[in-house]
C-alpha cells in the first residue's frame, strides 16, 4: 500500500507540473504578443508624439515672442505718453502750417492757412456733433484702447493679399487725432505703426472725452477751416453750439475727403455725404427715424464771396510742397512763376468766350516752361475743378501736330504734294468736315485746313504707333490709342499736356517742363527749395521744328486759326472733336504758348462749338495782352535741311562712287578711291552716263565673294532712316493717285 500510494502520488506530481509548465508557456507567450502589440502601438504615437512636440515647441516660441513683443509695444507706448505734451499745451497748440503764396513780381496773391474758431469744451460740443463724428469716423471709440482691432486685422488681411496698394481707411478718431497733431499722411507701414503707438499712448494719458474734444477742435474741415466752430461760422454763418442734426451730419461727412465733400465746392456731394451720416446714426441708435429723415437740401449754406481763380493755380502747385521740402510745420513764403495781369486777362477771355452752359480752361507757358496764367474753370466758388490740369478730354485736330511731325521728320516737306481722298484704313473711313474732297494739295495747306483723310493717309504711312510714340515724346503721359481714329485725336488728353507739347515746337524741338514755384522760404527769408532749370532734351531736329512751326503758321494765317490772330506772327492749331464737345485752340507766339479748352463736363455737345471759334476768339484776346510788352518775333521756318536730304536719290542710295568697292566692265574688283574717273559708270559727277551698264548689259559679277560693299561712313548714312526723294526733281503723293475731276476749292474752317 504504501509503494503504491507512493506512485500515485508521484503521478500527482508529475501532472501537476506538466500543468504549471503548460501554464508558464501560455503566459510566456501572451507576453510576447503584449510585447509586440506595446511596440506597435509605441512605433505608431511616435509619429504623432513628434507632431505635438514642434506644435509645443511652436507655440512656446510664439508665446515668448509675443510676449516680448508685448513688452516691447508697452514700452514704447509708455516712452510716447511720458513725451506727449500734456492736455492743456495741446489745446494752445496750432499745428497747421500758414502758407503765404507770392505772384513772380512778389506780390501777394493768396494766403493759405488755419482759421480757428472758438474752442469748444466737450459739455459745450453738441451731442447730436459728437454722436454723428464717431458714427461716421468711429464707430467703436468708446470701447477701444487707441487701434480698433477689427479695423486692423481687415487691413492686414488686405495687406496679405495684395487687395490694396496702400494701407488706408483703418484709422480711429484717436488715429486720425495722433496723425493731425505728430505726424504726416504718407500711407506708409511705417507711419501707421507709429500712429498706432501714439494713439495707444493718448489713451493711456487722456480720457476718452479729452480725446474727443481735442479731435473735434483741431481737425481739419476744408475751406481753411480747422475745428467744428471755424467750419459751422464758415459754412453756415453761426457758432457750433448752434449746429442741428442736418449740419451737424454735414461736418461729420468733411472729414473724409474735405475738399470732395466741401458744400461751397460741391453742394450735391456734401448732400450725399451727409445722408451717409444720418443714416450710420440712425442705425448705431443715436437718432431716431424722424431725426434720420430730415432734409439737409434745405441747410442754408453761407454766400460764399467771388474767388479769383487763382486758386486754380494754387490747388496745383501747393501738393508738390510734400515732394519739394522736408516735413514742417513753420510759415512758409511760396514765390511762384504766376503773372497777376495776365492771370486777370486769362480769366477775363475764358469768362466773355465760353458758350453758356459750359467750362473754359486756360494754360498759358513761358518760353522756359514757367506758368503764366492758369484758368481751371469759369467759377472757383461754383466748382474747383480744375480743368486745365486735371481734365481728361478728346483733342479733336490738334493732335495732328504729332502726325505731322512724324512725317516730317521721316523725310516730308510743306511743299510736298499729297492727295485729299476718299481712303479706308482698317474698315475706318474718315471724312472732312465740309463733307467734300479737294484732291491734290500740299502738305501745309492740308494741315492748315486740318483736312482729316490726308492727316489718315500719313498716319497710316508712318505708322500709328510711329505717332504715339512721338506724342510721348513731346510730354503725353496720358494712355494713348493706336487705333487709325488716334490721327484725329480720339485719344483723351490734359490741356497742360498738349500746351506744354506746343511749347516743345516752339523752343525749336526742345523739351519743356512746366513748372509754377521757383521758390520756397521761411518768414525769415531762409531759402527752403528753389528751382533749378532741367537740362533740355532735343525731341527732333531743328529742320523738323521749323517745319512744323512752317504749318502752324500758316493754319492761324490762311486756315481754320484765323480767329487766333494778334496783328504779329502767331501759329497754332484748332480742334473740334465729333458733335462739337470740346473746342480746342493751342498756339505761340513772341515766346509765350498758351492753350484754350471748351466744353461741358458731361461732355454733351455745345451748339456751334468750334476749336476756330471760340478758343481761338479766347486765345486772341488774352495773348492780346500778353505779349503786348515783348519783342514781335518773326518765326523762323527755314528748312536748313541736313546734308543728307539734299542729296539726289540716285546718288543718295549709291553713295559716294569712291566710298565703296567697284567692278569694272573687265570683271576687275577696284577698290575705293582707286578707280579710273574714265570707266566710273556714274560719270564725274555721279550721275550714270548713258551707253553704259544700261544700255551695254548687266555687268559680269566675279564668281568669289566680294570684301564688304560700302564704307562704315555710309553704312551709318544708309541705315540712318527712310530715304527721302529728292526735293529738287520729284513730287511725292500719299498712298493714293490725284483724282481726276475733283474740286480743288479749299474746305472751309472748322
């Protein structure tokens, strides 16, 4: 039994650990698959572990960088409030600039600068003026700390994407504040971050009410007008505590744009303006919809007193002040090139000459380029438009002063015959104004009558870009077309563009630019700018000015100019464009060029408007005056034409005989200057004889490869442009052959 019993247990034991040794291997290998699932599932966090590690690190970095910029934004904030002057020395600060604009004799012509009216305390402003200024301005003043954050995350964006060249109309009432007070208005990243900082620092030193009343006493208004009080006793003849919702809404609209919204420069726009206004308070709550609905046509506006239209002048030259002296904020002298008699005279033409119902302008240039007279409109007061500078309009016929001297300088002549036509370039067909053909002609009669199919036909034999490229030339920066219509001025154009082109021909093909400041200084006398003469340019030849000059003389002398007359040499060109829209008349004479535009500003047509009509009767009357104390000068129109264009052709596209490499009847190569004057086939004066190569045969070529043909000298004669014919024996026609039969009375004006 007990043997037994002891291998019965002994069996036990071996299938227990049978069984323990089972177990161990099933734990063994579920580890194993535990351990291969852990490094799967680590291999696989890896990849994102290392994502969350650069977003950590990325955000770590951005938070210091913020932070430090954070630091650096409110140091510089605290440097700018700690050097603002306090709230009281702003309040006696005047910080816009009185200008005092002399005439070429010194005399005082105008004075520009501040008017002041009584400064108002923030109880004092009328609510419905402070409610309508942010509304308009700011709408969230009163909830920001100096930049409104919306505002300049949009204008970021834009800067991102490029949808604006400028950075602009982000600016808060405390922006616009800084701006007024300590800086400039160039749009520049630069200034607008530096703006950014003062505003913030005005915030942190000033109360929002401090702010405001600072704002709304120092803005500037238009009209010279600075502060809400000098604007409402400008433009409605009471103080500003007295302003109602209408005017009130009037004033707020100004500060956008001053001189577009300005109710004495344009009643409508300020109108317009201020609906805007009411409309943005209506819907910020601060007026009701009854108050919203008044009718601001019915603001009585100030009776404005006549202005003389030198500010015309003034307007143009007073921007380039940002341009020609350094940032301040001094009193200034501006001595300009401005003739007070002749700008009395100019005024006085354009206002008895214009059609009713329509604008005149008037530019009138010194031989160097100095303005004389500047006339941008028949009413300052009415509308400060400036016509003569600004103005975009169609120059009718006178634009066929660049056509011309294309062709004359690719070698015509005014004595050159051409052939007035019926012709059709492109599907275009131009037409004469009378409507008829006078067949053959010459080039100055055709010019003078500015007969418009011969002016077609050269444009399209010398190309019409050949003519665009010669208006930019002489100073026509506006786009032009190339289309054959541009020969007849379909192009638009600025009245100083084209009188300062004129001006070029009369200073015999020099360049001229115009200019109206010679000089700027302080109230001391401290030379701050002055102008200095540009170095001339020779546009074309002398021959091709003086040829041109030949043409506009004879326009003001027999043609479509007689109107322009003065009882001494005059020439120039008229332009009427189609329906009789604009009126041109552009002419020198005794060293002054002067241009005349009329038409209406909707460009509707202006009943029996013509450039030889009116213009020109406004252009007599002023040079009139003028040149009444200067010399009569005699125009000098000789063509004293280069060597080569008095050369006979035949000889012109030879050469000289001796200039280049000759086979003789022998087959012979001579070379130059080696030849036997017997065997030259061109004779001894270079005309070919007769019985030679003409009448004997082709000349036998040898069969090796001749050494080059013509001398450098010529190569640079041959190659220097089209080769004209020869003045003395040939008549050139344009394009077309004389008709036979055609009427040869001369058109009549246009």
């Amino acid at each position: 039994m007990s043997k037994r019993g002891d291998r019965v247990t002994n069996k036990g034991k071996r299938g227990s650990r049978r069984a323990a040794t089972e177990r161990a291997a099933s734990r063994s290998r579920s580890s194993s698959k535990k351990r291969k699932s852990s490094k799967s599932k680590a291999a696989a966090a890896g990849g994102g572990s290392r994502f969350w590690f650069w977003i950590k690190r990325l955000t770590i970095w951005g938070g210091v960088a913020a932070l430090l910029g954070a630091i650096f934004l409110a140091f510089a904030v605290g440097f700018a409030a700690r050097s603002i002057p306090s709230f009281y020395q702003l309040k006696a600060t005047q910080n816009a600039q009185t200008i005092l604009v002399r005439a070429r004799d010194g005399s005082e012509i105008v004075e520009i600068g501040p008017s002041f009216g009584e400064w108002l305390d923030y109880d004092d402003i009328p609510a419905n003026m402070k409610n309508a200024m942010v509304a308009v301005e700011d709408k969230r003043y009163f909830s920001h700390y100096g930049i409104d954050p919306v505002r300049t995350t949009g204008a970021v964006v834009e800067g991102i994407t490029g949808s604006r060249s400028r950075v602009g109309g982000t600016s808060t009432i405390t922006q616009q504040l800084a701006r007024n007070v300590f800086l400039n208005s160039n749009r520049t990243f630069d200034r607008k971050a530096r703006e950014a900082v003062l505003a913030m620092a005005l915030e942190w030193k000033f109360s929002k009410e401090q702010i405001l009343e600072l704002y709304l006493n120092k803005v500037y208004f238009g009209g010279g007008s600075y502060g809400i009080d000098s604007a409402s006793r400008n433009f409605f003849s009471h103080p500003a505590k007295e302003l109602s919702v209408a005017e009130a809404s009037i004033i707020a609209g100004l500060v956008k744009a001053p001189s577009r919204y300005s109710p004495t420069a344009d009643v409508q726009a300020a109108v317009n303006r201020a609906k805007v206004v009411l409309r943005l308070m209506r819907e910020q709550g601060y007026i009701n919809a009854q108050q919203a609905s008044v009718d601001v046509d019915t603001v009585e506006l100030k009776q404005q007193a006549g202005q003389n239209s030198v500010r015309y002048f003034t307007d143009w030259i007073l921007p380039q002040l940002d341009l020609l002296l350094p940032e301040t904020f001094a009193p200034i002298e501006v001595w300009t090139t401005l003739d007070v008699g002749m700008q009395r005279a100019a005024t006085a033409s354009i206002d008895s000459n214009t059609p009713g119902g329509s604008q005149g302008a008037l530019v009138s240039l010194d031989r160097d380029g100095a303005i004389l007279a500047l006339v941008g409109g028949t009413d300052y007061v009415e509308t400060n438009f400036n016509r003569a500078t600004n103005a975009m309009r169609q120059p009718g016929s006178s634009w066929k002063l660049f056509v011309y001297l294309a062709a004359l300088e690719q070698g015509y002549t005014p004595e050159d015959r051409v052939v007035d036509t019926p012709v059709t370039i492109d599907g275009w067909t131009p037409r004469n104004s009378n409507g008829r053909n006078v067949g053959e002609t010459d080039l100055r009669t055709s010019f003078a009558f500015s007969i418009n199919t011969v002016a077609a036909q050269l444009g399209n034999e010398v190309g019409f870009g050949t003519v665009a490229s010669m208006a930019r030339r002489f100073g026509i920066s506006s786009p032009i077309s190339t289309y054959p219509s541009m020969v007849l001025g379909s192009s638009e154009v600025r009245l100083l563009e084209m009188t300062r082109a004129f001006a070029a021909v009369s200073a015999r093909g020099q360049s001229i630019e115009p200019y109206g400041i010679t000089k700027v200084t302080t109230a001391g006398g401290e030379v701050l700018y002055e102008h200095e003469k540009p170095r001339a340019t020779a546009l074309v030849p002398d021959y091709v000015a003086a040829g041109m000059t030949d043409l506009l003389q004879a326009a003001v002398q027999t043609g479509t100019g007689r109107a322009a007359q003065i009882g001494r040499p005059v020439a120039g060109k008229t332009g009427t464009t189609s329906s009789n829209k604009d009126g041109w008349f552009v002419g020198f004479s005794s060293g002054i060029t002067t241009g005349v535009w009329m038409g209406r500003d909707d460009a509707k047509a202006v009943p029996g408007l013509q450039g030889g009509r009116a213009p020109a009767r406004a252009f007599s009357a002023y040079m009139r005056y003028a040149v009444k104390d200067r010399a009569v000068e005699k125009f000098d129109v000789e063509l004293n034409l280069p060597e080569w264009r008095l050369e006979p052709d035949e000889e012109y596209l030879f050469g000289d005989p001796d200039d280049y490499y000759f086979i003789d009847e022998q087959g012979n190569l001579v070379e130059p200057g080696r030849r036997d004057p017997s065997n030259n086939p061109f004779g001894v004066d270079g005309e070919r004889p007769v019985g030679s190569a003409d009448e004997q045969g082709p000349i036998e070529t040898p069969t090796v490869e001749p050494p080059p043909a013509v001398s450098e000298d010529f190569l640079e004669r041959a190659t220097g442009g089209e080769l004209p014919p020869d003045r003395n024996t040939v008549q050139r026609d344009i394009l077309v052959p004389s008709q036979q039969g055609s009427s040869t009375d001369p058109p009549r004006p246009r």
